[in-house]
C-alpha cells in the first residue's frame, strides 16, 4: 500500500506548499521575462502563465477531492515542468504560444479526466489492434495531407479541422498506443514467453510484424529519432517481458548494423554523425549549430545570466534545433542540472508507481514510463542534452497520469 495513504490532511499540504513554490518561480520569471524585453511592466507575458496557474491549482484541487491518498509530489513537479516550457516557448517561439498554451489545457483535461476515472486498463486491452491501427493511419496520413507548421522541413504534422491554428504530430500519440501494444501482448503471453525461454518465435509473430510495419512507416518518413526511439522501446519491453538478455544484445547488434547503414545511406544521417564527432572543421558549414549551441551552454556559466539575457535572433532556426541552448545561457548549468533532476525525478519508480502496479500490463506500462522518460534524448538524436524540452511536457504528463489513477 502506498505510504500516502495513511497521511491525506499532511500530505495535501505538503502539496500545496510545493505548488505554490513552483507558481512564484513561474510568476517571478515571468514578470522579469516581461521586463527585460520591454523595460517596463508587460502584462503580455502573464496571461499563459496565468491560464497554466488555474488548471495547475484547479488539478490539485480535484485530485485533492477525488484521490486523497495521490502522490503529493508528483503533480507540482510536473506543473512546474509545464510552466517551465510555457515560458520557454514565449521566450524562444512567441508564435507558437498559443498553440502551446491550448495543448497544455488539453493535456491537463485528459490527464486528470484519466486519474479520476475508475482505473481500468482492460478497454486498452481488448481493443489493442484497433488503437494500434488508428495511430498507423493517422501517421500514414501524414505522407497525403502532413504540414510542417513552420513552412519548411519534414512534413510530420497534421491540422486539426475545427482548430486550423493547432497542429499534432502523429508519431508522438503513435508511441503511447505502440506501448499500449506491446504491453498488453506481452502481458497475456508472458507466461508463454517465460516458460518457452529462448523458443519463443511463433509466439512473437504477430507483435514483430506490427512492429515492423510502424519501423518503415516511419523511416520512411524520414522520423529516425522516433523510429530509434520504438526499437528501443521493443526491447526494454522484450526484456521486461522474457527476461532473456540474448534478446537485447541481439537487438543492439542489429541496432549497431542499421546505424552503420544509415551512415552510408542518409544524408542528414552522415551530417548530423559527422557534425556530432568534430563539429569544429566545419563550424561556419554544416556543423554551425552545434557550436553556436556549445558557445551558448558555455556563455551561461553556474547560475546563468537571468530569464530573457541574450541574443536568440542569432541562432538559426533555434526554437526549432537545440532549442536549449538559448534558454540555458540566461538558467546556467545550475539551472540545466536542476531541470534534469525534474525530469529524471518525474521518472523515477517511487513518483510514477510503476514498480506496484496490480496487473502486468500496468507494470509494464509503468515500467517502459521509467526507462522513457530518463531517456529523452533518445528521440532528439541528443540534441537536447537529455533535458526536458518544452514542446513534450504536455505529452509527459498525459503519460505520468495514468499512474495517479492507483491512488
């Protein structure tokens, strides 16, 4: 049993006191944000932050009036990590403020619609083809009516019709439906996979061709970083499921091929390998980003040089690659190590529950959340330096809220 349970009334402040903390350091950094642009009192940048603090302390109040016994550390963690992006983006892509704000809002509605509803998984169960085959669809989609919301680059996103100013990438509601997936196969088969050891083809079938089908839906999309993200993944849960090793030292050695293959055969592969291994023979070129964002890093010293500091307009399609770097020169590395203890603390086993969970396909999903999210450069190619980029927190906490429903 949790260890919440038996103090609701002490750990419902103790919750309050954390929030209220995290809401001054938004609040704060956002008036100086404010300031430092307009040198005067700019209500401009408080109104996202303002709409952020309303469903933050709203959330705690009806987790606080459904799930009593919850977590009372891991909802301000991920609200400070929400407005945390939300200033972020005001600061690196205004135009995209409020596309951000209007995902938070929804991210925070299903997040708390699933912690409140009576937690039953079996829906996702039963019906795993069908949720499996729509996420496909939609990012097949992708190839016939896909849009890059910046007017240039992949084209991985789609316009919602009833909202033409609001864009979703497929690819990323693909990897929560994939892992609904192959927890839930592996689940109903884990006995079969344990008890066969090493003999276990026949039963693993159906889960590699799905799996195979998303693989080149994706490389052809060109999505490497997602497409290295589920294979990975597929192996964690492989692992998780079985417990054979040979599984994941054989799925690293075919990893290891296909990037040796994509070296010879992509382009922006061979670019972005080179530009990471010695960016400085080619910093005016190719590589330039990657030394404007090492400069940047270095530039921002321990404490950092202040919220706003700086010159963002001259790094190139910086909101949109390494958008960190700007950012971290005003935090310093004080500030990017405090972001990566967030992130990691919001992975860790004790907040997210994963390790307790009463089914397998719970403990599974609980599990693949902990390996997912210390891992998020995964997805980025490690452009982000493995801290939390703004433009993800609201899919984070779609997924650290499923947990809360166990409270």
């Amino acid at each position: 049993m949790s260890s919440w349970n038996s103090e609701p009334a002490i750990n419902n402040q103790r919750e309050r006191i954390l929030l209220g903390l995290a809401i001054l350091f938004v609040f704060s950094n956002g008036i100086a944000l404010g300031l430092v642009q307009t040198a005067a009192f700019n209500l401009r940048h408080l109104w996202p932050v303002s709409l952020w603090a309303v469903l933050a302390i709203g959330g705690q109040l009806l987790l606080h009036r459904y799930k009593p016994t919850h977590d009372p550390y891991l909802w301000p963690l991920v609200s400070l990590l929400l407005g945390w992006g939300i200033l972020l983006v005001d600061r690196l892509a205004p135009n995209f403020l409020a596309r951000q704000v209007a995902w938070v809002a929804l991210g925070t509605a299903v997040a708390l619609a699933v912690a409140i509803w009576p937690r039953n998984l079996r829906f996702l169960r039963q019906y795993r083809y069908t949720w499996l085959l729509g996420g496909l669809l939609l990012l097949g989609a992708t190839f016939l009516f896909g849009v890059n919301p910046s007017g240039f680059g992949a084209q991985q996103w789609l316009r919602l019709p009833f909202l033409r100013f609001i864009y979703f990438q497929p690819s990323e509601l693909l990897k929560l439906l994939l892992v609904v997936y192959l927890a839930s196969y592996f689940a109903d088969r884990q006995e079969l996979l344990r008890l066969n050891g090493r003999h276990t083809l026949p039963y693993l079938a159906p889960l590699l061709l799905m799996w195979g089908f998303c693989m080149i839906l994706l490389v052809w999309q060109r999505d490497l970083g997602a497409a290295t993200l589920f294979f990975i993944l597929f192996l964690t849960l492989l692992y998780l499921a079985t417990g054979e090793r040979l599984y994941v030292w054989g799925g690293l050695g075919l990893l290891a091929l296909a990037a040796v293959f994509a070296y010879f055969a992509f382009d922006v592969v061979t670019l972005r390998v080179d530009a990471w291994w010695n960016p400085w023979p080619e910093a005016d070129n190719r590589a330039f980003q990657i030394v404007q964002s090492l400069y940047a890093l270095a530039s921002g010293g321990v404490f950092g040089r202040g919220i706003g500091q700086g010159f963002p307009h001259l790094y190139s399609r910086g909101s949109l690659r390494f958008c960190l770097c700007r950012p971290w020169r005003g935090v310093g590395r004080g500030g990017q190590f405090s972001g990566r203890g967030l992130l990691r603390s919001a992975g860790s086993a004790r907040l997210v529950g994963g390790f307790a969970q009463p089914t397998a396909v719970s403990h599974l999903l609980g599990r693949w959340h902990h390996h997912s999210v210390q891992h998020p450069s995964l997805a980025h190619h490690g452009r982000c330096h493995q801290t939390p980029a703004p433009h993800g927190c609201y899919l984070a906490l779609c997924q650290l809220w499923r947990e809360f429903a166990h409270g």
